[in-house]
C-alpha cells in the first residue's frame, strides 16, 4: 500500500518557495523539484523570480530544502552551510551535529533581526512555524534512505529552534512518497494517480499540478533525479549541475 506523507503548508518565502516530492521505491529513490526561485529584498515590497537548482549533492550526499533555502538579505544559503559541513573528513554525525547547530544558530539570529517586520516575518515563518525542511539522500550511517530535519520555532522570546529529525530507510518493501514545501495539490495529483503512472511520470506531472495551482511559488521546469545506493541518474535536468 503506498503512503503519503506531506506537511501540509501554505506560505510565501523570501527565498524559495519550493514543491519536492520525493518517492522512496524498493531500492531506488526518486527526487523531484521544481525550479522557481523567489527574492524579496528586507525592506522592498517587489519580489524577483528566478530559476535555481533545488538538488545538490556534496561527497555522496543529495540535499533538497523548502523554507529559508538562500537570502542575500540575511547573508543565508543553508546549502552553502551543508557544502561547508558534509564536504568534510569528519565522521556523518559530526557533519549532521555540526550542520544543524550552524544552521539553529544562524536562523535564530535571522528571526531575531526581522520581528519587528511584519511582513517578512510572514515571509520567513509558516502558520506551523517551519523555518527550514532539509532532505538527505543517499548512505545514512550505513543506511540507504531519506533523513530527514526540520527547523521549527519554538519559542518567540528568544528564537528557539528545535529540529525534528527522522530517517526512512530505503529497501526491497519500500514504497512511500513524501512532499514538502508547497504541496497540497500534487498531494491531490498523486492520490488520483498513483494506480496508474510511475514515479517517473508521477512526481513531474503533480509537481506541474502544483505549479499551475501556485503559480506565484512553484514554478516549471522540474528537475528529477533518480538514486540508488551505489548511483544516481538524472531524468530531468534543466539547470542542475550533472
């Protein structure tokens, strides 16, 4: 039975607004992203739209993120920050520890120097208060899958941020989709579907579901990637990196 599992999030980003879906197969996994990048300066009320690459890969590492994902404004690029940490010699829990305290730190301060502006506080933090959602694909200490990590605001006083974290291994059973971002409608478009298209044709086509809903934060062309535990592949590829 196949399951979907997707936070149901609505918002508007100073740097991204982002739909990934990802398919977690039996022994393969199926990463997809559209391509719309949104900017919004601190203190300018017009927005630009770009297109950007939202799967990255550092060492043997793929990393997909909504929320917060590059801002000029704030000097931020958490996939930068995951370049700087999982690039390193150092052992995969040190690299994920080390990430996601940088990441903690300099989100806080962020919230910290925008709480007084009202709409870029609206911009940044979504109703769930999510900041920030990180995808890791590829060998988890020793563990083919998905690990994921989301940064919450917990407390407004100080800018707490607390991380949930949660691995899904990849295996011959698997058989699982997830969405974040901006997802509501390729959720619809998967569950209508998913009896009669592959993942291949499935994560593209509810992704280009989601964009024609939202056009103003989700946008086409799709990137599409698809990983094993010893190779990748690219199906789609409009502006990534081979």
């Amino acid at each position: 039975m196949v399951s979907f599992v997707v936070r149901l999030v609505f918002f508007v980003n100073i740097a991204h607004a982002t739909c990934i879906i990802i398919h977690i197969g039996k022994g393969e996994i199926f990463i997809g992203a559209d391509s719309r990048s949104v900017h919004k300066a601190f203190n300018a009320d017009s927005v630009q739209y770009l297109r950007t690459c939202k799967i990255a890969r550092f060492d043997s590492t793929f990393f997909v993120m909504s929320g917060l994902t590059n801002s000029d404004s704030y000097n931020f690029n958490p996939y930068q920050i995951a370049e700087a940490h999982f690039s390193s010699s150092e052992s995969f829990n040190s690299k994920l520890s080390n990430f996601v305290m940088d990441i903690k730190t300099r989100l806080s301060e962020i919230l910290k120097k925008i709480r007084t502006n009202r709409r870029s506080w609206q911009m940044v933090v979504t109703k769930e208060n999510r900041i920030l959602d990180v995808a890791l694909i590829g060998e988890i200490n020793g563990q083919f899958g998905v690990y994921r990590l989301g940064f919450v605001l917990t407390e407004t006083a100080n800018m707490t941020i607390d991380v949930q974290q949660e691995m899904i291994p990849c295996n011959e059973s698997t058989d699982k989709y997830i969405g974040f971002g901006e997802s509501d409608e390729g959720k619809k478009y998967i569950v209508a579907n998913v009896k009669s298209e592959t993942p291949e044709r499935l994560i593209p086509n509810a992704i280009k579901a989601q964009s024609i809903m939202t056009p103003a934060q989700v946008g086409e062309p799709v990137n599409l990637l698809r990983v094993t535990a010893d190779s990748f592949q690219w199906l789609l590829n409009c502006c990534c990196d081979k």
